[in-house]
C-alpha cells in the first residue's frame, strides 16, 4: 500500500486544500473585445465538428471545420522500377559521392507526379463561414461592458455585451451529445433580437434555403474528374418570440427573445448516407431541451476533462488572456498560474480535435480557416503528427492515441508497396508525409522527401498507448504493424565498411542537410546511418522482442531482431566538438540552428539515451541543444522543452517553456526562428501549427512525472519557480499507473499510487528510488 506521511498530517491537509484550489480555479480564456484575426478568436470542437467564433458585435463570423473534410483522393503514385536504382545509389553512397546520389534519387528514387503539391494528394480544408449580421435600430450604437471567454472545463464560449441598456448574451459550443454544432443567443428585453444568418464558402459551394433551413453544400476537387469529397452544412433556429423567415440564401429573424442556432454537418468520407445523418442530428438535437442538451454536452466532455488537475501555488490571473500572455513574458517567476491554463489548454485542444473512430489532429488539429491550409494541414511524419499525440497517454486522456493507431492501421497495405517499388523489402513503410487516402510514397524531392523514419517514428506512438495501458488485447492488434515495420527496417541494412555496423542507405535527418567533406562547398541531404534511423531501429527492435515475449509468439523473429541490435550503430557517436553526430560521418551542419533536432530522438520519445543509463551521450545531448538554441517554430521549442525535461534540467525547459511563450501575431510561412503563441494562445510557426500547443502540454507533464527509465520519478525536472508548493491529480505513468502528488520548497510531501492491478512499482521521491505496491484504483 502506499499513502505515505512523509512529514506530518499537515503533508496530507497540503494535499487536500492545493487539490481543492486547483479543482476551483476558473480555467478560462477571456478578453474584453472581439477577435479582430482569425488567431483570436476561440477553438470549440468535439472531435468531429469545430467553430471558431469572432464575437463581433454588429457582424460575427464563425469559421466552421469538419475533421474528415479533405480534397484529393486515393492514387499510387509509386515508381515501381525505383528498387533497380537501389544499388547505384548505394554504390556512389559509399564511395561518398553523396551529392551524386542525392541526384539519381530526385530523378528515379521519388513519388511520381507533383506529390504533395498536386490537386490529388488534396488538403484539410475549411467548411465554411457562418455569418450574423445584427440590426440594433441605429447604425451607431453603443456598445459597453463587452466579454468574450471560453471555458475549458465545460467547452462553452460566450459572448456577452450591452447595447443602449440591452444586455445580449452568445453561448456556443460544439456538442458532445447529439453532435452538432449550437449557439444561443438571448436579449434581457423582450424582442430586441435582431439579425440575418448567412453561409458561404469561398469555391465548391452553393448556399440556398428550403423552408426555414439554411443549406450550404458542395464538392471538393479529387484531382481528377473534380468529382471529390461530398459535404453539407444544414442551419436551423428556433426562436422565443419574434419572427423566422428566409431569403433563397439566408436566415431572417425579427423581434425575438431568445434563438437557437443549430448547425450539422457531415461529409461522405466513408459515411455514404452522411445526407440523412445530418437531418437525423438535426431532429434530435432540435427536439431535446437546451438546458439538458448543454448538461449532457458538459457531462460527456468533464469525463474526460475532469481526469487530471495541476496546481501550481498561483491564483489566477485577473487580465485578459491576451494581456496575461504579454505580463507572462515580462515576468513569468509571477504567473505561475499561466503554465496550469497552457497545460489544461493542451489536454482540452486534445479533447476536442479528435474522437475514437475518427481521425487524428492534423498540423492545425481540426481548425482551418483557409482553402489551401499551410502545408496541406496534412501528416507529417517527422515529428508533427506524433508530437501532436506526445501528451495524451501522461495526461490521462489514453483513449485518443487510437485515431492515431487507425490511421497507421490504414498505411500498412500502402506501405507494403511502397517498400517492394523503391527497396525491394519486407515489411512496410512509410516516408515524410501521410493524408487520409493512405500515402506512403517518397515526397517529391529527395532532400527531405526520402527520410523513412516515419513509419518506425509512429510505431513508437503505437507502442506508448500498450506501455501505458498495459493492454495486451491491443498489444496483439498492433503487433502485425510493429513487426511490419521492423522487418521493413531490418530487410534494407547493408555493411558500412568503415565502422562495419549494419545501416539504412539511402538515409537522411529530417529536412536537415550537410556540407559536402571534399571542399567543394557543395550540401547534400543523403548520406548512410542517419542517427534517427539507428534510435528508431533500436527502439522499435527492442519493442518488437517485447512484445513477441509478452504475446508468447515469433520467437524466430524476435531472436532475428536481437542479433540486429547488436550489429547496428548505438543511440549516439559523440563527435570530436562534443556533440552527438547526426549522421554516422562526422559533417559540418549547412544550418547549425535547424529547426530539426531529431538525432536527440534516443531521449525523447525513445529512452535511449537518459542521464542515469548513457551519461556521456547525455552531456554531448546538451552541447547539440546549446549549439542549436533555443528559438525556432513553436514545435521546435516545445520538443527542445522536451528534451531538456528529460535531461532533468528544469530551469532550461522552463526557459524554453517562456520561450514558447511569447506574444505574436505573425502569420507568414516560417522555418527559423520566431515561434511563439497567438491571444488565442494558439501556437504560432508561424502561421498556426497545433503541435507547438501539444508539445508543450507533454513538456510540462514531463517536468512533473517520467516514468520511462523503468520507475515513476516525480519532479524530476521541477523548475526553482514551481518549488514553493504544488500538486498533481491524475497524471498517468507506465504500466498503468495515476499518480497524485505534492510538494514544498521542491520536496515531495505526499503522494498516491494505484493502479486498476495492484502490483509492485518503483517510485524515486526526492532522489530515492522506492519500491511500494499500488493501491486499486
């Protein structure tokens, strides 16, 4: 058993008040005006559907999202006579004619066609615009006492402002229960409601009306015939007083009270009846009570929300959020409040921008305001979209890795093809990006195309759901897709004559490239052994053996991959400045400060390299990130955060942390530095890229709880702003464990262990590693 009194019974009374006080805390986003961009306004969504209201007092625009709405459509774009070009490419490889081979590549080793630039590899892309145009009797009215807020642990936005004396209130939110899209509007004086609804979409659209429903309705470009995806926006109201017509393209309500705006919506992506499921969505909605509809949306959110609380011994801050932000900044020692409401603000993004049986968070999550969103609002393999999921197993929200899980599901057959065209291997594969039609093919240029790290990279998103877990019915499900992945890696390995290790050729890091060693000045991106593909083989390997053992099966195979593990490059070769090299020969980096930093993928997410296991590697670990700094696009500061955590150097990651944290409005293309954090307290690439939001939500857990050296560590990379008193409720560990704890002057006085299976752990508290036995949860 173990609820230990580490000090007093004042230790336990510690944790019952600062649990409390969390549980208290509003929770909110707040401003006292409306949005005047996009990156203002306020994310609602439930997994499916999303909104974005503006709150504009005489014009409001609320941008609609559907997560499955996508152009393009399914297409093999693989060369399948790559594979003959296979041993040429190898050949100049190690004869160091890098920059040779990364050219035979870009003529016969890529994806055929324009690749992710083409109409057929398609995109995420906006619904549409819904749009309230308010009639308050003259054009000058005065406006006062304006609020704008969203409430994170319920998921309601509201609205509320005076005009000449009439307090109009907005509620909105995208509900968890008969799944649709609703928002009240009410006036404290009887009829003073006023206003039109109106629906459009920039191309593939025709708006029109039938009886008193509004309908926008269309379809996307597949990149062939323009026959694509289907979609549909139906919008209802229901009035408390007043009057409801309609013109042939909108909504006209007078002199009313009160109004419900309803609004479903629905693509055919696998839902051909996805027409009738609207109205039915619609009916039911419309039919329910308002009160108990908002109740059951609030219930159904909370159960998952409501899993985990952080109290950091701070109030919270009574500015405005965007002003909150800017006062963070300046002096973030004084605002301690503001990584509580980022960290909630992740788990509730996670929450709404993904559902069991739907697909996972793209590079914008579910929210787009755009056609053509950046970079396709697609998969990226490299980082992004497994970033996106880093947080959901340790903030106690498991059940949303499996969107995730279906998706990689789906690129197994793909990516069985893909590995016969271009390696004539085993197994599958798939590259630098994915969409929802199951690519797995080379992107279009070989300097960032190629990279292959991406199908072992997800494995390891696959593998976390089981450490955490413990289920070994899912275990079994994913195992054909782990051992794919495995043999695919394992079947390509050739001799490197000079180290005489097993490695990937052709290799690449991530998007990263080097200068050539002859003194030609000449860069190239293809090279043998890069060290993320060693750390993924080593981590995916030695899962895969884990898993055979766990299941009792493939015993065969499982030795195969044993003796791989000892014919491959370790996690990390520390070159002659000190630091971890990227790739197996010691180059000179085109851009020190690159964006990327995956060589350091052996310390998180993978636990190859730790300051207790490989110490050396950890120190030249820290050289890499002091030569890379620490600005970049958001994604790229949360996972420096990441890294620091793991290296349990709190004072860094919280630097990185403020680093993250600051105030802009940028919204150009970026891939240097200048990350930051919208008022919405979207993060910035800018533009909008969710994985920054995401990657820092894990940060923060991991500076609180790790749990991937073989025990629970609490507090293992506190910050000295956070020592004076906290606490933690329901964050999850390895093996299936919820941790509560808390602490003072940086000591942990109390702490909680269960587990559904009351079994044996190891726990380090304030530097001492314990072994207890876990309460039944």
């Amino acid at each position: 058993m173990i609820s230990k009194r580490l000090t007093s019974i004042t230790s336990i009374l510690l944790l019952t008040s600062t649990l409390s006080f969390a549980q208290k805390q509003a929770l909110r986003l707040h401003y006292d005006k409306p949005a005047a961009v996009w990156e203002e306004t306020l994310p609602l969504g439930n997994g499916r559907l999303g909104m974005m209201p503006d709150g504009g007092v005489n014009d409001e625009k609320i941008v609609l999202n559907d997560i499955t709405l996508w152009s393009g459509s399914v297409q093999d774009a693989n060369n399948y006579e790559a594979y003959k070009q296979l041993p040429q490419i190898k050949e100049l490889l190690l004869a160091g004619k890098n920059v040779e081979a990364q050219a035979l590549i870009d003529k016969d080793f890529v994806c055929k066609g324009p690749g992710s630039g083409g109409a057929r590899w398609g995109c995420y892309q906006v619904l549409g615009d819904l749009d309230l145009k308010f009639d308050y009797g003259k054009p000058d009215a005065k406006v006062t006492n304006y609020q704008r807020s969203l409430s994170l642990p319920t998921a309601v936005a509201n609205t509320n402002y005076q005009v000449d004396g009439v307090t109009y209130k907005r509620e909105y939110f995208t509900s968890f229960g008969d799944d649709v899209d609703m928002i009240r509007l009410t006036a404290d004086k009887p009829g003073k409601l006023n206003f039109s609804i109106n629906i459009s979409r920039p191309e593939r659209s025709a708006t029109s009306t039938s009886g008193n429903t509004l309908l926008l309705q269309g379809r996307l470009d597949n990149g062939t015939d323009g026959n694509g995806m289907q979609y549909q926006a139906s919008v209802k109201a229901k009035l408390t007083g007043g009057t409801l017509s309609s013109t042939t393209n909108s909504l006209v309500i007078k002199n009313a009270t009160e109004v419900i705006i309803y609004v479903s919506a629905a693509t055919d992506f696998r839902k051909p009846d996805f027409k009738q499921r609207i109205q039915r969505d619609l009916d039911a909605a419309i039919k329910k009570p308002y009160a108990a509809q908002k109740q059951q949306h609030i219930a159904n959110f909370q159960k998952l929300f409501n899993r985990v609380d952080i109290n950091l011994g701070s109030p919270e801050s009574t500015e405005t959020t965007d002003q909150q932000l800017i006062s963070f900044h300046k002096q973030p020692g004084n605002h301690k409040d503001m990584p509580v409401l980022f960290f909630q603000f992740g788990r509730y993004l996670s929450i709404s921008s993904t559902r069991v049986g739907l697909l996972p968070p793209n590079l914008q999550g579910l929210w787009a305001n755009q056609i053509h969103t950046p970079w396709n609002g697609d998969y990226h393999l490299d980082v992004n979209v497994q970033m996106n999921h880093f947080p959901v197993e340790v903030s106690n929200l498991s059940e949303l890795n499996l969107p995730l899980v279906e998706l990689v599901r789906g690129l197994v057959k793909p990516g069985e093809r893909t590995a016969k065209a271009y390696y004539n291997a085993d197994g599958w594969v798939a590259h630098v990006i994915t969409n929802v039609w199951g690519w797995t093919e080379p992107g279009e240029s070989a300097s960032w195309g190629v990279t292959k790290a991406g199908s072992g990279w997800l494995c390891s998103n696959l593998w976390d759901h089981y450490a955490f877990s413990n289920d070994k019915a899912y275990l079994k499900s994913i195992y054909p897709i782990l051992k794919g992945s495995a043999q695919f890696y394992s079947s390509i390995l050739i001799k490197d004559p000079k180290s005489g290790y097993l490695v990937t050729a052709p290799s690449s890091s991530p998007e990263n490239s080097f200068v050539m060693p002859d003194g030609s000045g000449r860069h190239a991106s293809i090279c043998i052994g890069a060290t993320i593909d060693n750390q993924i083989m080593r981590e995916l390997f030695a899962n895969v053996i884990t898993a055979s053992e766990t299941l009792g099966i493939d015993k065969s195979f499982s030795d195969t991959l044993k003796l791989r593990l000892k014919q491959i490059p370790p996690p990390g070769v520390i070159s002659k400045n000190g630091r971890i090299q990227e790739w197996m020969e010691d180059y000179q980096e085109t851009e020190p400060q690159h964006r990327h930093i995956s060589h350091l993928y052996g310390i998180y997410p993978a636990s190859e390299i730790t300051s207790d296991g490989t110490p050396e590697l950890a120190e030249a670990a820290k050289k890499t990130l002091n030569v890379r700094g620490d600005d970049g696009p958001s994604w790229s500061i949360a996972y420096k955060l990441l890294f620091w955590a793991r290296l349990h150097d709190g004072n860094r990651a919280y630097k990185l942390f403020t680093e993250i944290m600051k105030p802009t409005t940028r919204t150009d293309i970026n891939y240097g530095s200048g990350g930051g954090i919208y008022p919405n307290l979207l993060s910035a690439g800018p533009p909008f890229q969710i994985d920054g939001n995401f990657g820092t939500t894990a940060g923060i857990a991991e500076m609180l709880i790790q749990s991937h050296a073989g025990y629970i560590d609490l507090l293992p990379a506190v910050p000295d702003s956070w020592k004076a008193s906290g606490s933690v409720k329901g964050l999850k560990a390895r093996g299936n464990f919820t941790v509560d704890f808390a602490w003072k002057d940086g000591k942990v006085t109390t702490y909680k262990v269960t587990s559904p299976n009351p079994r044996g752990v190891k726990v380090k508290i304030n530097g001492v590693i314990k072994n207890i036995t876990a309460q039944k949860s």
